[in-house]
C-alpha cells in the first residue's frame, strides 16, 4: 500500500501525467550530441477539489479530496 502511494505522488491525479525520460542536447561541432538521459518531471502541486472532477482512467470521482494535480489541470479547474 505504501509503494502506491509514493507512486502516486509523483503523477497527476486527474490527468495522470508523469515523468518522461528526455535527453540534453548538446550542440558539438555543428551536431548536436545526446549526451544525459534525465527524468522530466511534470509541475505537480497539492489541491483541494471542490467540484466532483472525473480523472481519466475511470476511478472514482475526487470530491473534496486533497490531491496532486499538474500546473495545467489546476488552472483549467479554475476556470470552470
């Protein structure tokens, strides 16, 4: 139970957005030489849900939860 909740907290609850693995580009010589692999990590922020949102991936619906949502899914919530 303990590892799906540190699992958890590191994806969006509503839109269930995670970290991606990129490379950093550095440009040597005129070509670009994928040097580091990293792990991108989304902008994921607590918040109270007020409305009954629907996450994707048919759970339950949150209402009144206190979860980890991405920059995004808290600003299009507040415009609703």
């Amino acid at each position: 139970m303990l590892a799906f909740i540190i699992y958890m907290a590191k994806e969006c609850a509503i839109c269930a957005k995670k970290g991606v693995r990129v490379w950093r580009l550095v440009k040597l010589r005129g070509k670009y030489n994928p040097t580091v692999k990293r792990l991108k990590k989304p902008n994921l922020q607590w918040v109270h849900l007020a409305s009954g949102v629907k996450p994707r991936g048919g759970h339950a619906p949150l209402r009144g939860k206190r979860v980890k949502a991405c920059a995004k899914c808290i600003k299009a919530m507040s415009k609703l």
